[in-house]
C-alpha cells in the first residue's frame, strides 16, 4: 500500500531531524513495511531524546509529525 502525503511529509521530516540512518534501522520502518500503518504511528513519540535526555521541543516535533503521519493534521 502507497502512503499518503502526510505520512510521506511526517517522515520526511522526521528524517530531516533524525537522518536517514535512523529511520532505516527503526521500529517505525518496520512496521510501516508491514503494513501497521497505526503501530508505526505510535513509534514517532519514542523519538524525543537527545543525550539521553528527554527534551520539550523534540517531543512537541514527534507529536506534530504523528498527527500529520495519521492525518488529522
């Protein structure tokens, strides 16, 4: 199945912030190979620390990102 523009923005972006490295190795990746379009969704909010540290904006970005992902956006 195709993603929509949503989704195709929502992981763009994430990417641009993450890298493509990290999208490619990811659980996101996997599920949305798998058709779980839901379960991948739910992997963006896992996405919110740098340093080990849990941080406000890369949490408000994830939570941007997965509502454009789910598109209700």
């Amino acid at each position: 199945m195709a993603i929509n523009q949503g989704q195709w923005d929502a992981l763009m972006s994430f990417t641009y912030n993450l890298g493509a490295a990290n999208l490619g190795t990811s659980t996101l990746l996997k599920l949305l190979n798998a058709g779980d379009y839901p379960g991948a969704a739910e992997q963006f909010p896992r996405w919110n620390k740098a340093g080990g540290q849990v941080l406000a904006g890369l949490t408000k970005r994830r939570a941007a990102e997965r509502v454009m992902f789910l598109g209700a956006a």
